[in-house]
C-alpha cells in the first residue's frame, strides 16, 4: 500500500486506522485537475437533468436495510438504498488519486448553506485558500452538507457542477446543489453511510 505524505496526514486525522482503506486509482488519466474556486456563484438550482449523472431510481442489489447510504467512489455514484432491489442514484464528484478512502461511517450533523474551514492539511498543500468562508452560493460547500462521523469528511454541494463524475476532491463526495438539496431532505442524522471503492454485488 503506497501513501503520500499529505494523504496519510489528510486522512489519518479523519478516520480510525481500522476504518479507513486507501484505495489506489488503476487510471489516473480519469482524474481531473480542478480546484476549488471559493466565490464562483453557483446557485441552488443547478440540477443534472441529463446523463448518467442525473438523479434517477435504479435496480440496485444490497444486504443494506432501507435508508442507507451507499457511495462507490470507482463508479462517481452515491445510492439511497429502497428495499426491493431499488436504489435513488445521484452522480458525485469524489477524492482524486490517493485521497480515496472506504469504511463505514453514519451522518453525524447536518447544516444548510455550511461554512467552509479547510483543514489544515489543504491549507498546507493550497495556501493560498481562506481560512474561513461564510456559507453561501460562492461557498465550495454548496448549498447543503452531510458530515459523515468525526472525520473532517462529507457529502456536500459545489460551485462547480462540471465536476460531478470525476475524481478531484480531497476525500469528499459532491453533488449539484439541487441533487444535495433533494439528498439532504431524504437522510436523517445518524443515517448508516457505507463506502466503497469498487463495485460488488
């Protein structure tokens, strides 16, 4: 298992050991180099209505009860399983190459419209990011967040909707403000989220 520097600090703070599993990107081609743009307005409304990544129900296999998150970062999608072999599908950006990560993880806080702190582990690699940003439509958060457990990770909104189904975070997922929003109405806090690298059945 090969880690960089700022990944191991990135993602040890965020995880216990035994939680977290690095997962190496067979084609580092796929992995767009965008960065995050605070004060580019997006608005609530930006919703991905065409496309794979547009938000749809789907046949969905999983052991997982109803209501659970399920995020396969190998395929850009993030499911809300149903019962009955369905799922609520949306496509998501997710972590570039070594900020991957799976584990088990439950929504530990919700927020609307969420300030953005970057930690120090961005700040150290992107210096010339805020160290504070108020929430709101040129917030890279976006309009919603899902904080997942004690990790500095979480499933939030972007200003740059272009972004979704490629790998350019630094272990978060994201959506289109208007799919988080849909998202953020449908999942209670203490919602299991699972994460997986790559697709089983």
């Amino acid at each position: 298992m090969h880690w960089t520097a700022a990944a191991w600090f990135a993602l040890a703070a965020c995880l216990p050991f035994q939680q977290l599993h690095a997962q190496a990107r067979p084609a580092a081609q796929e992995t767009l180099q965008v960065l995050d743009e605070p004060g580019r307005i997006s608005t609530e409304e930006v919703v991905i209505n065409d496309g794979p990544y547009a938000r749809q129900f789907v046949f969905f296999r999983s052991s997982e009860p109803p209501g659970t998150l399920v995020i396969h970062t190998s395929e850009r999608f993030l499911y809300i399983v149903q019962g009955n072999n369905r799922a609520l599908r949306y496509g998501i950006g997710v972590g570039r190459e070594g900020f991957q990560w799976s584990g088990l993880v439950s929504v530990s806080r919700k927020a609307e419209w969420p300030d953005w702190r970057p930690p120090p582990e961005m700040i150290s690699r992107q210096p010339y990011l805020p160290r504070f940003m108020a929430g709101g439509p040129g917030n890279p958060m976006g309009a919603r967040a899902l904080y997942l457990g004690s990790t500095v990770f979480r499933v939030h909104g972007t200003n740059q909707p272009e972004t979704i189904g490629h790998a350019i975070s630094s272990g978060c997922f994201r959506l289109a403000n208007g799919d988080i929003i849909d998202l953020y109405e449908r999942v209670p806090i203490g919602t299991k989220v699972v994460v997986r690298h790559g697709a089983s059945l």
